[in-house]
C-alpha cells in the first residue's frame, strides 16, 4: 500500500502576522513582548507558540500558525494567560 502524503496548510504570511501582533499590542499596550519565528526556526516539534517566564516574551512560530483565528487564539493563551 502507497504511503499517504499528507498536505500541510500554508503558514499565515509573516507580514500578516506583524500586523495582526501590532493591532493586538495596540489594543492590549501591557502585553509581553511577541516574537514571529520563521518556519524552521523552532525545531519540529508542533508548536503554535511558546512563552518564556524568564524573558516575559511569547514566541509565535510561523511554520504552524495554519489561519487567523488560529494566530489570534494563540496570542490570547500565551501572552495573556502566560504572561
């Protein structure tokens, strides 16, 4: 039996990503820090965001961010219910 391909959704563009972080930070000014990683740049584990406690910055990694609301919901958890 064939092995089955499996197609990943393309990333949310890192531009709009930017502009969707700026807009949050604009309504939300007590925000941590965010930080865009390019796709790669995390490993390979699957994760959509990370926040550091010691640096008080959340870390949004590109390669996993599949849609908007995706971005927006991982912004909540990690910069507000983390940090």
């Amino acid at each position: 039996m064939p092995k089955r391909s499996v197609i990943k959704p393309k990333p949310v563009s890192i531009p709009r990503i930017k502009e969707i972080v700026q807009n949050f930070l604009d309504r939300y000014p007590g925000s941590p820090h965010i930080v865009v990683v390019p796709d790669g740049m995390m490993g390979t584990l699957p994760l959509l965001g990370l926040y550091d406690e010691v640096t008080k910055t959340t870390y949004l990694n590109h390669a996993f961010i599949d849609n908007e609301a995706q971005l927006v919901k991982t912004l909540w958890h990690e910069a507000m219910g983390h940090g």
